[in-house]
C-alpha cells in the first residue's frame, strides 16, 4: 500500500522510482515505481521525455492526496498482475468478475463498507483515473458504477447520485417514448 513520502527524497533510487505529488494546499507525494507508473497513460508520455534516472517529481494538479493513494495502490497491485478484462456490457454483478483485491479493494474504502450509497471516494476515483489514463482502473470503477445502476428506476438512480431532476412531466414522458426500445431488451 502507498504511504505519503517522509520528508526529503533521500535514499530514493531515482532509476527505479517516481514521486507523484497530490494537489492538496499541502501536497502528499507517494513514490511508484516508474513501471507502475506507467500504467497511466498521461505520466507513461511524461516519462518518455525523461532520462531514466532523473530525479522526477509530478505534480498531479486534478488529484487529492487520498485519492492519489488509491489510484498509486491500483498500479503498484497490477502492472506486472494486470486485471482481466471485464466484458462490456457488464452483464452480471460486478463482484462475481473481479479478484479478491479488487474487491476489497472497491469494497472496502472507494464503495465504503459495501453500503452503495457512500460512493463519494469511488467518483474522486473514476475522475482521477480519467485524468491520468489509467484505463484498468477507469474500466474497473466505471463497472462498478454500472453495477451500482443495473436494474434500477431513474428515479433511484437520482436518489442514489444525488442528481435533481429537472425534467418537466412532459420532458420526462417524451424521452421515455424515444427510448422504450431500452426498456424492452
């Protein structure tokens, strides 16, 4: 698991690592190893421009530090024990797909506790790995999110996302006639 950097970077085997820094007002750095970090397609490009053993620190502007550790936990966990490939559209329950450590790993902290409705940390993750390209776990979150909807009314959906609705009556019957046909398979 990520822990913050202590202070200073002494010790830190540049050819083998990278410090990605958090854009709290008091930035956390984590360090990953430069094979792990490139997972993401965003930092993979930066590194390219880089000579192997420069000392590189990146600040990841998008990304809180909490946040930041979950994505940096994600690829230190799978680049060299890459996930399989989850099939689109999901079409049964996300969990009986997944590893062991994605499980816990979306159902302990990004879904706390497994209760659906406290999502919060899973949306900071989807958002950052979009940011940085980090296409595993995009395709990972995404298809939990997916899990999370399937089978369930708009209006619970709302309730679930918080999102108002701001349809009128008539607003709302017409986009249901034009897309019954979703309804029906």
């Amino acid at each position: 698991m990520a822990e913050p950097l202590a202070a200073g970077y002494d010790g830190l085997d540049w050819s083998k690592y990278i410090v990605l820094q958090s854009n709290d007002a008091k930035p956390v750095e984590y360090k990953v190893s430069r094979e792990a970090a490139k997972m993401s397609g965003l930092i993979k490009d930066m590194l390219e421009d880089q000579g192997e053993a420069d000392q590189t620190v990146i600040p990841v502007p998008n990304v809180t530090g909490r946040t930041l550790k979950y994505v940096t936990d994600y690829m230190e966990h799978h680049w060299n024990n890459r996930a399989d490939t989850l099939e689109k559209p999901l079409r049964g329950r996300i969990e009986d797909v997944i590893s062991e450590w994605d499980k816990a790993f979306l159902f302990t902290d990004l879904v706390k506790d497994h209760d659906e409705k406290q999502h919060e940390t899973l949306i900071d993750v989807i958002m950052a790995a979009n940011f940085l390209n980090v296409k595993d776990l995009l395709d990972l979150t995404c298809a939990c999110v997916a899990s999370m909807i399937k089978g369930k009314t708009p209006e619970q959906i709302r309730a679930l996302f918080n999102i108002e609705n701001d349809f009128t009556p008539e607003e709302e019957e017409k986009i249901r006639e034009e897309n019954r046909w979703c309804e029906e398979s």
